[in-house]
C-alpha cells in the first residue's frame, strides 16, 4: 500500500520510476490473490473527488503493470477495459465541462471590451 501511494501521489519522475520497477518485481511474484485485492481497491466517489481520481489513476497503473507481467486472467482483462473505458469518458467530460466554463468566461471578457470600446 505505501508504494501505491508513492505511486500516485510522487511527483518526481524518477522516484515514480523506481517505484514502477519494484511494483512490478513485486507483482511478477504475487499469487491470483493480489489481483483480488487490486480488484476491492475502493476508487468510487467515496471521499474527495482528487483523491478518488488519484487511486482511480494508480489502480489503472497497477492493472496495467499487472497485465504487462501477464498476472491478469481474461476475466479480469475485460474489468480493466470496461474501467479504462470509464476513466477516459470521465476525463472526457470533465475536459468538455472545463472548456464550456472557460468559453462563458472569454465571451464575458471579449462582451465587456466590447462595451469599453463603444
């Protein structure tokens, strides 16, 4: 849990690089139990919402790390789409509802220099 932490919440490159190296040395030794565990990982809208993105992130970070060592069985490959597929059309529509803010917020200023050169 402390590396998956370190995971997410590392913001120095190489450090997020050192702990992807041993993560998946760990995850090359683990049994079908870890992926269990991965699985019950809570990452739905409980608590604030950066941080449930933030393990949201790592638990795709994990899975990914998980598939790449070949420790996902098929049932679990077509979870990890089906959250993958989830993750993109939140951040979709976060990104839409970013850019909608931000337009009301140009056509407001560009309204208001409109009037000061009138």
């Amino acid at each position: 849990m402390t590396l998956f932490l370190r995971l997410v919440n590392e913001s120095a490159h190489k450090c997020r690089e050192l702990v992807t190296a041993v993560l998946r040395s760990l995850i090359q030794k683990s049994s079908k139990r870890f992926a269990d565990v991965v699985w019950q990982m809570q990452t739905g809208s409980s608590g604030a919402e950066g941080a449930s993105e933030s393990l949201l992130n790592g638990k795709v970070q994990l899975l990914s790390l998980m598939a790449d060592c070949g420790k996902l069985a098929k049932s679990d490959v077509q979870k990890a789409v089906e959250l993958i597929a989830g993750v993109v059309r939140a951040a979709g529509e976060s990104a839409l509802v970013y850019s909608m803010k931000q337009t009301k917020i140009l056509e407001k200023k560009a309204a208001e220099y409109s009037d000061d050169d009138a």
